[in-house]
C-alpha cells in the first residue's frame, strides 16, 4: 500500500528589499487563486519587519479588490468553498490565531467574512509559530503573515515544518 500526502505549507518570504508592487501582485496570486485550494499554493507569508506594516497595507487593499461570487460570475476571483466543513475549520484557525494576538488586518474589508460557504479572504498579520496557523495547512483563503526580522527565523521555521517546500 502507498499513502501520498500532498499537503503543504509553500512559504514566501519577503525580504527588506523586495519591490513591494511585484511581491504584493505574487502573493495575492499565489495564495488566492482557486481560493488558495491548491497544494502549491502560498500557505504562509513571512515578511520583513522593515517592510511589513507597508506589505499587509498594500496586501489589503490588493485582497479587497478580488471579486468572492460564484464562479460562472464575470470578473469572480473568490468562489464557495466546495467542502461542507471548510468553513468551519478556516473559522477555527482564524479564531485561535486572534487568540492569541493576530488580527485579521482587512476586517474592516470583510476579510473572513462568511456568507453560507463563500468566505472573503482573510489576511491575518502577526502570525507566530504558537499559532495554528502557522502549521496547519489552510486550503482556503486565508493568507497568513508573519514577521521576522532576521532571515534565521525563517530558516527556523522551514527546518521545523514537515512540509516539504516549493521553490
């Protein structure tokens, strides 16, 4: 018998002197498209502290202008989630990360706002590795940042995650 897991837990990092505009654009793609249901999506954001609160500013209004409708929709970026119990763990993820001192940094957008499975993505700032959602895979539209301010946290991070990563 063989067991395949194809989960993951892609990482981008961006470092202090990233192009914000580029590193903005690749993360809304990567962690969003299809929802961010996809095993090579970005599952986690770590970014430099220097950089940061300009980053999760430029990521917010760059997620409120994603189009969440359903999928025959012109111009629809974010769809319903097709798993009866994906909203409720996303919820649960969202929630124990705010527990514990994240904030969902497009609230006032409606980040992580549901409407029976259709949940607007979430951008969720100030994630720690005490968190679950710094380990556990998301497969939604969730997107996660994490700040860091020496890249050896980073390494850290990548030689403690049992996910293998995607370059």
């Amino acid at each position: 018998k063989v067991f395949a897991q194809l989960a993951g837990k892609n990482m981008a990092i961006v470092l202090a002197d990233a192009d914000l505009e580029v590193a903005v654009k690749q993360v809304v793609l990567g962690a969003t498209s299809y929802n961010g249901q996809r095993c090579t999506a970005i599952k986690l954001v770590m970014v430099h502290e220097s950089i940061a609160d300009a980053f999760v500013g430029r990521l917010v209004k760059a997620v409120a202008a994603l189009k969440a409708g359903l999928p025959w929709e012109e111009g629809v970026a974010i769809t319903p989630l097709p798993e009866a119990s994906k909203p409720a763990y996303l919820e649960g993820l969202l929630g124990d990360a705010v527990s514990k001192g994240a904030s969902v940094a497009n609230a006032k957008e409606g980040g992580g706002e549901l409407r029976g499975a259709l949940m607007t993505p979430a951008v969720v700032d100030g994630v720690t590795p005490a968190m679950r959602l710094f380990e556990e895979e998301q497969f939604g539209p969730v997107v996660p940042v994490a700040r860091f301010s020496n890249i050896k946290e980073v390494h850290e991070a990548l030689r403690k995650s049992w996910n293998g990563q995607q370059a």
